[in-house]
C-alpha cells in the first residue's frame, strides 16, 4: 500500500492513516475483525467492526486494481505501444473504472467499423477531418479512393467510423457522459408485448419512469426481477441532447465541413457506442447499490434476530403444532439435550393430550414450554393455556422460519440420526427459544425469512456479509466451550470449521476444558488461532475466574498484578467495587496496554462473562383473534415485529398473515430508516386500517397507538 492508496482508504471511511496503516498491518498478519475490535484498540485508535470492515474491503478492491493494472501495462507492453505518459496515467489510477477506461483503445477486439476503415487506409483521413482545420474535406477524400474504397462517400462513412470508436475510447469523452447520466438518467420500464396478464404481478412497472437517483432498491430489485422472469423491458438513459451536448463541448472547434462529420460522428458514438456502453455501467452501478442497500437490511435484520432474548438454560417442552398429524412433543433439559419424544392429539384426542402434557411437565419439572407459530400454532397455545399444571410454565411462541430447513439438514441428521425431521424441527423449535443465536447459526441465513429480494442479489456478497454478521454476533456475546457446538464454535474469531469440529473431538475424548489454556491442545490449533479466540471462549466454573470472562488470557499478568498490590485474590476483585475503586488504571499502562484496554478489563471485571441480549419477555396475542376474518378496520391489537424492509414493517398479530406497516404509518414524524422506529422481535399495538381477505394483505399502522 502506497501513501495515496492509504489516504483513499482513510478519507472514505473517515479516520486517520495512522488507524488505517495499523488496522491493515493486523489484519495482513491473521488478525479477525471481532479480535482487532476488542482487543487491539490502541492500535486502531478504537475503530469499531463496521469500520475494519471497511478498510477490509476497500484494501481488497485497491489490490484487485493493483493485480488488475499489472495486467494491462504488460499487455500494452506486449504490443509495444506503452508510453511514459501512458505508464504515469496508469500507476496513478487506482479505481477498476480508470484503468479500463485507459485500456480501452489497446483492448483486443474483434473486427469493427473502425478497424474495417483503418484496414482501407482510411486512419489519416479521420485524423485530418477530425482536427476540423481542411476547408474542403470532400476534396481531401479523393485521395483516399482505391479498389478497397469506391467513392468519396465511402471514404467519409470509414472516418466516420473511426473517428466514432476514438470519441468512445476517449476518457474525458466518457467521464461527461458519465456526469450527465449521474445527474439526471431515468429508469423506464414497458412491459413487454403480449405479457400483460402473465406479467400482471408488475402491473405498476408496465409503463414507469423515475430518475434513476431516486429510485429506492426494492423498486430496483422488483424491475429487475421482472425483467428477468420477461415481463419487462427496463432501460437507463438520460435525455440524448443532454448527453450529446456535453460531447460537442469537447470535440466541435473547427471548420464547418469537417466540423459536420465529426458531429455526425459524435450522433453515431453515443448512440452506437458509447450510450449501451455506459448504461451497462449504470445498471451495473445501481444494481449494486440496491444489493448493497437490500443486504445492509438483511444484516440488520439477521443481527436483531440472532441477538434476540435468550430464556437461558432451562427445562423446556417444545411444541411444534400440527393438526392431522398431531403435534410433536419434545422434552430438552438445560443445555438442550433431547430427553423424550412424542405425538399429541390436542383437537382430536384432548384428554389423552392433556394428561400426557400435565405427567411431562411433572417427570421433568418443565420451567417453559415453546410453541411453534405456524399452522395450529394459536390454538396449540390456547390448549396449553388451559392445562392445570402443579408448577405453572412460562408458555412461549416461537418463530418456526427456518425450523423445517434445519430439520432435513445435514446437520440436523448428523446430531438425531434416529429421529425423523418432525421431531428435529420440535427440537429447534425448543432450543431456539432457549438460545436464539445458537440454534440458528445451524441455518443458512437466507432461510431465516428476514430479508427483502434476497434470491436476486449478489449471492457472493449476501454470504459473505451475512457470515460476517454471524461472526460478529457470536464473538458480541461469547461462547461457552463446554457446551457450544461445532458450528457455534466455527462462527468464533480464529477458529472456522476444521478447528471447532477438532475441539468438539477433543472434549468427548477428554472431558470438559479446565481451563483456556487446556485448547493448545487441541490438534491443529496453534498461536494464532488462541490469541485469536481465547478471549471469546468461557468456561463456566474455571478455576480462573477470569476464563469465564471476556478478559484476554494475553492481559491476565495485568489483572493479577491488580489483585496483588491490593494483596487479595483476582477473585476478590471481581466481586468487589470497593477493591476495583482503588485501582489506578495509569499505573498499569505499558507500550502494548494503554487505557483502551484497561478500562475493558475493568467493565468486565465488573460484569464477567454478561450477555449483551436482553431480557426475554413473554408475548401474548389478541384472544379473540385467530384468522384474518376476525380483523376489522380501527382495532387495536398487540403484534411482534416479524421483517424489516426499506418500505415499512412486516407484525405478526396472530392470524398466519402478516400485517404491513408502510414507513409512512410507523410513526407521527417522518421516518426515512424503519429501523430508526422498529427492531425485529419487538412487541408492538398496532391499528388494524385495512383487510383485503383475496389478496392476503393486511395493513396496519402504529400512528398513535
């Protein structure tokens, strides 16, 4: 990375080049996001995940560049037309878009008009006409006439051609229009001949037009999608004169004969040229920005539901509801354990049902029972409701997306060989409840139902942006290393899939982990890989206390050295503020630990091993509301926000449908982000304003509820 390269990455992402030098150095030694966040503060100056991210990603693209500049300057090389003014232009380009540009007139192609003319003998032709100063250009085509080129015509249409592919290939040429399509391109959209009715899903799209600028990314993905699936024709452009304008600025200057060629040569540029070129660009360009806006949802969304309340470890009943094949019945323990398995007949068979729910919740002391909210699910809960247990349970529903796709995975398979999918999805279902995030890292992420347009956007880049939310959500609130499974542990900094299946080996070959320490021992697992996920592991009841904390093992001299010229024990220290007031954090300071760092050591003193969820808290439907006919228009009914997208929010309020809550109802202010208003989980009231029963669409609004 060179000075400039280093200012490009600091100036985009707003910090200094120190942070950004620094952040790239650990980086490009092994160092993950989540631990250079948390532990390397004083080198970044306490850049958050969000902004190594950035640096991250624009590092990649400035080395991509780099490889792809090799590239050209060995292929201009090669035809031996490389220049010293040609070579500077192209090590001081550091953008894809620059350099190609630069490439553009050396780039192997095959035949066009222009090379057909230049093989006439037709190139100095062009160039006199094109610099506009021969009075009589007719008379200079004459020369030009061979058996290759009957007539004056002919030779005037070959630099035309030409002088057409210079203008296209000409980088000041293409960055004006380039300005005028930022400035004012409109999207249109028609649909497409004989689709009318097939196509009547994008009825709001056969005949459409907005300014590119302004159009948000589900429009995009939806015109898009529909040109994809062929309902719709969908172009980019600004208005030509515009765009013609800007390239007679550049090129008219001359003698009104050749001036006239050159301007028809200009017409046939952008028209033939130049315009498919760069609205190609452009749909490129937005395309990307609608990814990018629809994924940033997405991983909002995915964030929220991954860090949605845990109830912990407790004794849980998992009901997944079913009406004609009954509803399966699981009993897990505290860690999650499946202990028993059956089938209930609530609405065929409800007294067998009953004693049989009553004599689990008795055998197994059942703290909570989950309920899955697809079919059957609201009245599973009414069911269960009704039962005189001896010690009452809290009753929960729970979200089922994503339930059945765990359920025939091979993951689920690998962990119940001898139990068919109902009873897995039961399972899940019941865990889910008990730990959000653990059980669904075991799900794709686009399988959890939390997006907008996620099948039509860049598949690499969702991945890739949704593993990294993963990761960060399981590193945010820590893994315990005695219970978490292999692919809670993938998801750790440092560690992935190969290292987390070996400590999972290693701890049913020897027992629980004593201590952090103890995972050196694991095969494979070297240096790096502890300092990277040492301090995101706990271990419940170590003998060091600081094990089950997210204090790195790297800082734990410092923390001993705290509890020593207090003469107590670094268990003393954690349980009292009084000792931890007396502590002045100056003194412990050193080249590698600065106050950053310290000042974490002592919040998690205070508050070893906290998880940054909240509180689960009970949710309850309307009870007199279980299908979409019981809704009219003006009622007032609690909900839990269920989706997040650009245009609104999507709340469950009981009746298998969800509702919509458009960006313009969610509050009495303007709102421009529904995320600065909702968040996914959250228990909302909601005004029923429309039910339109054909079309399954229910709209709500949270106006002054």
């Amino acid at each position: 990375m060179n000075k400039t390269q280093l200012s490009i990455i600091a100036k985009t992402v707003g910090v200094n080049v120190n942070q950004v030098q620094n952040t790239i150095n650990l980086l490009e030694e092994g160092g993950t996001v989540p631990f250079i966040a948390r532990y390397r503060k004083e080198a970044t100056g306490s850049l958050d995940e969000v902004q190594i991210l950035d640096i991250k990603e624009l590092l990649g693209k400035l080395k991509e560049a780099d490889k792809r500049r090799e590239g050209i300057i060995k292929s201009i090389e090669e035809q031996g037309k490389m220049t010293p003014e040609l070579l500077e232009k192209l090590n001081n380009a550091y953008y894809l878009q620059e350099l190609e540009d630069l490439y553009l007139p050396y780039k192997q192609k095959r035949k066009t008009r222009a090379s057909i003319a230049i093989e006439k003998g037709l190139e100095p032709l062009a160039k006199l006409i094109f610099e506009q100063k021969e009075a009589n250009v007719f008379k200079k085509a004459e020369a030009f006439l061979n058996d290759k080129v009957a007539n004056v015509e002919e030779a005037l249409q070959g630099s035309r051609d030409i002088i057409a592919e210079w203008i296209n290939e000409n980088v000041e040429a293409r960055n004006a229009v380039r300005k005028v399509f930022e400035r004012e391109a409109m999207v249109y959209a028609k649909v497409k001949k004989g689709k009318d009715e097939e196509g009547i899903k994008y009825k709001d799209y056969f005949d459409f037009y907005e300014p590119l600028k302004k159009v948000p990314s589900h429009r995009l993905l939806a015109l898009r999608r529909g040109e994809e699936e062929g309902f719709l024709s969908v172009s980019i452009s600004p208005e030509e004169d515009n765009a013609l304008g800007a390239l007679d600025r550049i090129f008219l200057k001359g003698l009104p004969d050749a001036k006239k060629i050159v301007e028809e040569s200009i017409t046939d540029c952008y028209k033939r040229l130049m315009k498919p070129s760069i609205e190609n660009e452009y749909a490129g360009f937005s395309k990307e920005k609608a990814d990018t806006e629809a994924i940033k949802i997405f991983a909002q969304n995915l964030r929220q539901l991954l860090l949605a309340s845990p109830l912990g470890q407790k004794k849980v009943l998992a009901i997944d509801p079913g009406y004609r094949t009954g509803c399966k019945t699981v009993v897990l323990d505290a860690q999650g354990n499946l202990l028993h398995d059956t089938v209930i007949y609530p609405f065929d068979k409800s007294i067998e049902a009953q004693n049989t729910v009553l004599a689990i919740a008795e055998k197994y002391q059942i703290d909570a029972i989950a309920i899955g909210n697809g079919t059957a699910g609201r009245e599973t809960e009414d069911f269960v409701k009704k039962l005189a247990f001896k010690k009452v349970p809290q009753i929960f529903v729970v979200s089922e997306q994503g339930a059945s796709i765990y359920s025939a995975s091979p993951i689920a398979r690998e962990e119940f060989p001898d139990k068919d999918v109902t009873v897995r999805g039961a399972v899940s279902i019941g865990r889910r409840l008990m730990d959000p995030l653990a059980e669904l890292v075991k799900i794709d992420p686009k399988s959890i139902g939390v997006g907008q347009y996620q099948h039509d956007v860049d598949q690499n880049l969702l991945k890739g942006t949704l593993d990294t939310v993963v990761e960060s959500c399981v590193n945010a609130v820590g893994v315990n290393l005695n219970t978490a499974s292999k692919h809670l542990l993938s998801y750790v900094a440092g560690l992935g899939p190969s290292l987390a299946a070996n400590i999972v080996k290693y701890r049913q070959e020897n027992g629980e982990f004593k201590s952090r320490q103890q995972i050196k021992k694991v095969a494979r697992l070297g240096e790096k890989a502890f300092e990277q996920c040492a301090g995101f592991l706990r271990i419940h009841n170590a003998e060091n206390p600081l094990d089950n904390s997210a204090v790195h093992p790297e800082t734990y001299p410092i923390v001993e050295k705290m509890a020593k010229d207090l003469k107590c024990s670094v268990k003393d220290l954690m349980s009292s503020a009084e000792l931890r007031k007396r502590l002045n954090l100056n003194a412990y300071a050193n080249e590698k630990v600065g106050l950053l760092t310290l000042q974490d050591i002592l919040k998690e003193l205070e508050k070893p091993s906290r998880d940054p969820r909240e509180q689960l808290i009970a949710f309850e439907f309307d009870a007199n509301v279980k299908k979409v006919e019981d809704l009219y228009e003006g009622m007032v009914l609690p909900g839990i926000v269920t989706n997040i997208t650009a245009f609104g929010c999507f709340v469950d309020v009981g009746v298998k449908q969800d509702g919509l809550v458009h960006i313009s109802q969610l509050a009495n202010q303007y709102v421009s982000d529904p995320n600065q208003v909702v968040k996914l989980q959250q228990q909302v009231q909601v005004r029923v304003m429309e039910v339109d029963i054909a079309r399954k669409r229910i709209a709500l609004s949270m106006k002054a509820v």
